[in-house]
C-alpha cells in the first residue's frame, strides 16, 4: 500500500485578479506553492464560464517550478481532456456526473501524460471510486461553479468515508470553502490537497493567506 501523501496547498486562480494573473501566481509561488488550481466551467456543467486551455499555456510560459491541477466542469470532458494536456497540464480531474464514459477518461488522461483525477460534488454516492483507478480524487465541499461559497459542514463526513474507500494511496483533494479554520478539520479526516480561491487571492497579502492556510493543513514549512 502506498503512503500516505504530504499535505499540499492548491490556490485557484478563479478568485485571482486576471488582469495581473503572472504577479498574482508567482506571489503564491514565493510563499512555497507547487500546484496551481485552474477551474475550468463550460457554461453547462455549472451555470459560469471560465477559462480554456489557453490560461494553462499561458501559465507554462511564466516558467515556473510548478504542477498544472485542473478541474473541469464541464459536460463530455472526455472530448477537451487532449486540449489540456498539450497546454501543459500535469492533473486533469473530470466530474463523475458529467459523462457516461468515466472509465474511457480516465484512461485518455494517463495516455496523454497527465495523472487523472475524479471529482463528486455533495450529494453524488462514493460507489464510483469502487470501480475505476484514480490518481486522484476530489470531493466538492461547495458545489460547484462559483468561488466564495461556505465550507458544507457534513463534507468532513464524507471526505472520512473517502478516504476509507480509497486507503493511502490517491491524493485526496478538497475544493470550495477553504480557509485557515476549514484546512485543519478536513486534514484531520484524510484531505491531502487543498484548493483554496477566495481565502488567498481575496486576501489583502495573499503570501500570507497562503502561509497560514499552509500551517493549518499541517504543510511542512517551503
Ligand atoms: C468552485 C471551484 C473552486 C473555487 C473555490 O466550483 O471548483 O475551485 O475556486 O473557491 P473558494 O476557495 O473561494 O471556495
Ligand atoms: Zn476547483
């Protein structure tokens, strides 16, 4: 059985100011971020739009020492997961709801070079991941389709339950309403990555934000 892994800190750059989106990532990248949270929404999934493949290239070309982690929301995503890839993403998760074709995928993303991730918004069952591979797997604290929301209280529940399902091996990524004061209880059950959008780029020293959501979730120091 694999080891347990290390707790990292996922900023998404959803809630970052776009029009400074370089300073604003390489800000977090100071403060010891690794993995880059790209949220992606088609207008369908969820109700938004967001951003394409062209904001994952454009943050390759800042050149710097990190992982790409995006999420899509969107429907058939087993038809855009190559445009993320050849943009330069390094996880790509897909939605459990969002196609028939799961199995299909998540394979497509491992041929394509990325690790493959698989994400349930809250009141979708865990049965699913009894029956595809992950290397990762994302369970919605909010659900999905906007930055800012509260942290849903039962999700400490249910992240325990995943991380019983899927033992030590796979990340296990918790994404909507995380902070400095919802990091700690989700690690405590089992959370290893932690996307957080409004409680870092919302900030007024996002570094800091940063740090403290770090400390919280139990981060080594960078
Ligand atoms: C919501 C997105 C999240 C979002 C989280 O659908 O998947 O990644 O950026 O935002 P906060 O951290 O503000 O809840
Ligand atoms: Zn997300």
């Amino acid at each position: 059985m694999n080891a347990r892994r290390p707790p990292r800190i996922a900023p998404s750059i959803l809630a970052a100011d776009f029009a400074h989106l370089g300073a604003q990532v390489r800000e977090v990248v100071d403060a010891g971020a690794r993995v880059i949270h790209v949220d992606v929404m088609d207008g369908n999934f969820v109700p938004p739009f967001s951003m394409g493949p062209q904001v994952c290239s454009a943050l390759r070309a800042l050149d710097l020492d990190i992982e790409l982690d995006v999420h899509l929301m969107v429907e058939r995503p087993e038809r855009h997961v190559a445009d993320f890839a050849s943009a330069g993403a390094s996880n790509i998760t897909i939605h459990a709801e969002a196609t028939p074709h799961v199995d299909y995928a998540l394979q497509q993303i491992r041929e394509l070079g990325c690790t493959a991730g698989l994400a349930v918004c809250p009141a979708t069952p865990l049965d699913i991941y009894r029956e595809v591979v992950v290397d990762l797997a994302l369970c919605m604290t909010v659900n999905p389709g906007w930055g800012g929301q509260a942290f849903i209280p039962t999700s400490l529940h249910k992240i325990a339950r995943m991380r019983a399902l899927l033992r030590d091996g796979p990340e296990l990524e918790v994404d909507g309403g995380i902070d400095a004061t919802t990091a700690g209880p989700a690690a405590e059950v089992g959370a290893t990555l932690f996307v957080a959008g409004s409680a870092i780029f919302g900030a007024d020293d996002p570094a800091a934000a940063y740090t403290e959501i770090a400390a919280a979730a139990g981060c080594s120091q960078p």
